[in-house]
C-alpha cells in the first residue's frame, strides 16, 4: 500500500526496475544510469520523509503493514508466554499481554493488538480494549510486580472502545485505577508508543519511569479526524486539525510529555521490521539497565513528578 506523499518515489522505483529489466534483456551497459537513478531515489526519500507534515505521520502511523505489539514482542523475545482473561468477565483480545525472555531477563510486555485481515480486526476490536483489557492489564502489571519483573508496553490504540456495554462496565473507572496504581508499581516500567496513541485508551497503560515514541507515531487526546468533526462538523479539515493539535513525537518531546523518540528506519518501521525490533529491542535493554540502578522509592516519586510537572492547576 502507497500513501499519496509516496507516489512519486514509487514512480523512479518502477523506472529503475524497467531500466534494470531493460540491462538484463538487451545486454547493453547502464550501470551509470541506474547508478544515478539509485541516488536520485534515495535523496528523495530523504527529502520526503524529513519533511512530513504532521498528518502525513499520522497516516504512517497506521500503515497496514506497520508491525503490531505481537508482532514486536516475537521479535524482541527469545520465549513468550501470552497469558490471558482479567479473572472477572473475559478475555480481551484488543489487549495482550505476557511474560517474554530478552537475553536471559523475564519481562512482562503488556499492549493494545490490531488485526490484519477483516476478521482479526474483528476479533482484536481495531485495538481498542473494553474495561476487561484494562483490567487485564493491571492483573498482568500487578504480577510482575509480585515477581519482580519489570514491565514494557506498547501503545497501539484509536482509542479505549466507546460501546455502550464497555460504559456499563465501568471503562472509565478501569482506566482511571490503572492510572493510580502505575503510578505506584515498584518495579520499573517502560511504555512506547508503536503506533496511534489515542486518548485514554492510550493513557491506561502509560504511566511509566520511561514514556518514549516512534518517529512516526501520534499521541494526542483525540484524533485528528474527530477533533475535525467536533470543531468543524466534518473529516475534511483533519490536516488543520492536525497540525493543530501538534501530536507527533518531536511534538511531544518539545512539549515534555515522553522522554525520547526511537528513530525509525527511512520510510518507515513497516518496510524493514527487522531493522526497527533490533533498534527497539537494544533500547528497551538500555532502559531497563539504566532504571535498574534507581531503588524502587525514588523510582516511584521520580515517576509522580515526572507526570505532575506536565500541568498546573490553578485554583480559584
């Protein structure tokens, strides 16, 4: 799948190919011209995807063939142990979670999961979790705590599901303890954003020491095509929307709301997965050595001024 800003390096990409086709059946040397061409393509890459605009990120931020949090946990872990249900009503299959070994260390790697096709996206709910994910979430943090481990968890999410069945259950009181009770969890805790960071569905599991983004994620309150239809009654003005919001992550770093970005490889993490679980997986490792040497006390209170620096309340 190509996005529109993309269309015009997939167009060198089809004459360098026709060239090169060109080479093998007609035995006639351009070595030069495909020489060229190459660097052409690459300058271009790198002047189009420096220069996205903040809707452009949006939109790579939910490419289809993006890796998913499964997805990365496969390829960080060396064993993973999916564990599953929130011990009350059921399994949320919009949210994982289980213990994985990195390198010989146990840690538990709890997120929101999308699906490919028709019917995983059915299953999955497009990643948004009922109150059951939420909770599901907070048994898993609490059971790493018991044992121990430390905790990463990856936000993917357009938001915690808004059904009427997930009010009834209480989703905003299972967001709401999540918040409290990560704010308290002794043992450390890393969150990432992987892909679109929604509002409070987003905010459920990221309460953390750490709070880091992809290059090419988004973080907001709400959506740019949602804000667009509250301030303008329509999906058409969801660029402005966007650039309004300020929402990417040099956004938010400049802002003080996450702790760093991880670089994603050119394009994008979907065109070389492997490139950006090996990046993730060396800063996840880097994250936990560095926590690992703050005692669980001043980890936590470290943790609450980060979060309380973010904004003031000004009383009457």
């Amino acid at each position: 799948m190509l996005l529109d800003f993309e269309q015009p390096i997939a167009a060198l990409e089809g004459k360098l190919q026709e060239m090169k086709k060109l080479a093998d059946e007609s035995q006639v040397d351009v070595t030069e011209a495909v020489k060229a061409l190459e660097e052409k393509i690459k300058n271009l890459k790198k002047e189009t995807y420096a220069n996205l605009t903040r809707w452009q990120r949006v939109q790579l931020s939910r490419h289809p063939e993006r890796p998913y949090t499964l997805d990365y946990i496969h390829g960080i872990t060396d064993t993973f142990v999916e564990l599953h249900g929130d011990r009350t009503v059921r399994d949320d299959k919009a949210m994982v979670g289980g213990f994985g070994e990195v390198d010989g260390r146990s840690i538990m790697f709890i997120g929101q999961q999308k699906g490919r096709n028709t019917k995983q996206r059915q299953m999955r709910n497009f990643g948004m979790a009922n109150p059951e994910g939420y909770r599901k979430a907070l048994r898993l943090m609490k059971m790493a705590e018991k044992f121990n481990k430390p905790i990463v968890t990856f936000i993917d999410t357009p938001g915690a599901f808004p059904g009427l069945e997930a009010e009834e259950r209480g989703q905003g009181e299972a967001i709401a303890r999540n918040l409290k009770e990560m704010f308290m969890l002794k043992v450390p805790v890393i969150c990432i954003v992987i892909g679109e960071g929604a509002s409070g569905g987003a905010l459920g599991i990221a309460i953390g020491d750490r709070v880091m983004m992809l290059e090419n994620t988004w973080y907001s309150v709400i959506s740019p095509e949602n804000c667009s239809t509250i301030l303008w009654r329509s999906w058409e003005y969801k660029e402005q929307a966007a650039e309004a919001m300020r929402l990417t992550a040099s956004d938010m770093l400049q802002n003080k709301l996450i702790d760093g970005i991880i670089k994603e490889p050119l394009g994008g993490a979907h065109l070389e997965p492997g490139k950006m679980m090996r990046t993730l997986k060396k800063e996840i490792i880097k994250l936990l050595d560095e926590l690992g040497t703050i005692n669980a006390e001043d980890r936590i209170m470290e943790r609450i001024e980060k979060f309380s620096n973010m904004g003031v309340v000004l009383e009457a």
